[in-house]
C-alpha cells in the first residue's frame, strides 16, 4: 500500500498515521507499505523536509520516497 501525502501540507502527514490504522484494520493477510512524499516540485511552498517524512516512516515502521507527479 502507498500512503501518499502532500509536503506543502504538515497537516497531510500527520494524517498518515490515520490512513495506515484505516489499512491495518481493512486488510487481509501482510502487507507491505510505503509512505510517499507528494508535490516535492513545490519547493518554496514546502512546510515538510525529508528528513522528518523519513523520520514519520520509520515511526511507522515504513518504507519512504518522494515524488512528484509534475
């Protein structure tokens, strides 16, 4: 599963950890999961670094990247 949020938005990561309670408690059998860091080609508009989705992920116990669809 990918659990996508926005890095302009700090309120979409603290989200995550809702999404991934809401997949734990949805899914069948293991899964493997990734938290991904949206939009990273909105520089100036950035209010989360990478360091601390990386931080958020291993948290979580989760993978993480960045991306951006742009």
């Amino acid at each position: 599963a990918l659990i996508v949020f926005d890095v302009t938005s700090k309120s979409s990561l603290n989200s995550a950890e809702g999404w991934l309670q809401l997949y734990q408690d949805n899914m069948t059998g293991h899964g493997f999961t990734l938290l991904v860091g949206n939009k990273i080609d909105l520089k100036k508009e950035r209010e989360v670094d990478k360091d601390e989705g990386m931080r958020k992920a291993k948290e979580l116990g989760m993978l993480y990247y960045e991306v951006s669809a742009k």
